[in-house]
C-alpha cells in the first residue's frame, strides 16, 4: 500500500537500536491484565527491554478509554472517506474490531501523508499507525512494526497494444517505469529495473502516464490497478496480473513500547488464524488472502 519513507534524527536511531527486543510472546488477550510482574516472567531478562508495562501506551488506551489512530484516507477500498465524510474501509473495520476488544473508542487522526503519520507516532500525537506500512530496515528503526493486517499483492500495469510481457522486457536502458511516490512499489521497481528510468509520481499520475503513452509499465499493488484498467480500456496487468512482488502492511508503534507491540502482534496473529482478517480482507477488499510468511 501507498507509504513513505520519514527520515529519523541520530538521537532516535540510536535509541531505536539500543531496544534489544524479546521473542517471547504473551497469550492473547492476557495482555491487557499483564502487570511488570507477568511481564517479567514470560520474557527472558536478558532480551527484555527497556520499556516497562507501567510505561505502555496499551495501559494508557485503557485508563484514557481511546486508542489514538493515524492514517491517510486517500487509498479506497482500504481508507478513505465515505459519502457522509465518515472514515470508512478494511483498516477502520480492523481498527474498529481492536478498540472494541481493548474497551475503548477509535480516534482517527487523518493526515495527507505517510511522513505525517510516522511523526504522529513519534510525537506521541497518535498510538499507532495504521496506512500499509511496509516494516522496511530503514522505517525500523525509528518504529516498531507489528506482523503484516493486509497483503499487498503487486502487479505490473502496460499499455494494451505493445505492451511488455516480462519484467526482462521492461529491464532496459530507455524503458520508463512508474510507481507511487516514496511508496514500496516505488522501491521495488528500482530493484526489478535497474536499468530502466524508473520514476515516483502521484498515484493518479503515475497510471494515467502508462494510458497516455508516457511511460512503458506502471508497478502497483493490484486492488488499485483492477479498478483502473476497468475505466482504461487501453491498458492491461501483465501478464493476465500474474504477481511480481508480495509484499505486508503493518501496524507501526512508538519504538521500545514492548507489551503494546506483543500486544497488537498476538491480535493479528489470533484474528488472522480465527479467519476474522481474511475474511474482512475478502469482504472489502474483494481478493483472496495471502498468509504471510
């Protein structure tokens, strides 16, 4: 999904990486109860860190009763606004789905970016964000970054009429390749083209430069490419859609808050294996799921 890269200062590099991180898990729901006690006990103290269950912004969502979300409603059917202006899509059902089970009120914090949202979190403005973030080695270090809530499947979208048929076709000096700005789209067709001009524009932009004939290939994910092929009868997926890339939104916290990162990771885990994820993934977004590895 549509993400963007925030650089971080020294400081919070540092700091980031000096959170060695436990991998114990705690049990479901039983976080919610967990004390610095319990804490203690089901994680090695060698690997502990240094955050402690009293410090946990999940502790603070409960005493407050709100659980403080930052996204950007631009990306439908994932999120976006509705008719009446009401956030609406797959992210806001999850989101809605977690508040209730943690007993208190989703408070959505709308932003035009991704760079917004990564400083919400780290500001302490919102608890998590919740846009598709891919948990890239660089995001991870001023973040921390739960298991993949949606799968992003990514596609390659070429002009109907002389359009490649392989990733080898477009791989070549001269080819024009867009994506998504700063988006993981973006970052993987510089790996799959290296050779071609490979270039990030608005999302709009960047499929409408493939129907006019400004650029050979588009990459994205494939619920944003379906919808528009259906609306440009001169373009087509690849290669009938066939997947170039797999790639996993995460849910991204506050770097170091341990009880609340085990917390929303075992909640994706339990409701992606009861068939509650998938299926809302089916639902709304209308394709199948892919279990992440």
């Amino acid at each position: 999904m549509p993400d963007e890269v925030e650089e971080s200062s020294e400081k919070r590099r540092l700091e980031t990486l000096a959170s060695p991180l436990s991998r114990r898990t705690l049990l479901g729901g039983a976080a919610l109860a967990v004390g610095a006690a319990a804490l203690t006990a089901c994680t090695n103290s060698t690997d502990a860190p240094a955050a402690s269950s009293g410090d946990s912004l999940l502790n603070t969502n409960q005493s407050r009763g709100t659980l403080n979300e930052t996204t950007s409603r631009l990306y439908p059917p994932e999120f976006y606004k509705d008719k009446s202006g009401k956030p609406a899509g797959y992210d806001i059902d999850i989101l809605n789905l977690l508040a209730k089970d943690l007993g208190v009120k989703l408070n959505i914090i709308d932003v035009p970016d991704n760079a917004a949202n990564i400083a919400n979190v780290q500001s302490g403005k919102a608890d998590i964000v919740s846009a598709g973030l891919v948990n890239t080695p660089k995001r991870s270090l001023v973040l921390n970054f739960t298991r993949g809530y949606v799968p992003y499947t990514q596609v390659v979208i070429v002009p109907t009429s002389g359009g490649a048929t392989s990733i080898a076709d477009l791989n070549q000096p001269g080819k024009k390749i867009t994506a998504l700005t700063a988006s993981t789209a973006f970052f993987r067709a510089q790996l799959l083209f290296p050779k071609a001009t490979v270039t990030p524009l608005a999302q709009d932009e960047a499929l409408l430069s493939v129907a006019t004939g400004k650029a050979d290939a588009c990459l994205i994910e494939i619920y944003l490419a379906t919808p528009f092929i259906a609306q440009h009868s001169n373009t087509k997926l690849m290669n009938n859609g066939q997947a170039v890339a797999t790639e996993f939104g995460c849910w991204g916290i506050v770097a170091g808050d341990y009880l609340l990162w085990k917390y929303l990771d075992n909640w994706i885990a339990y409701n992606t294996d009861n068939s509650q994820i998938p299926g809302m993934y089916k639902n709304t977004i209308g394709l199948d799921w892919v279990q992440p590895s």
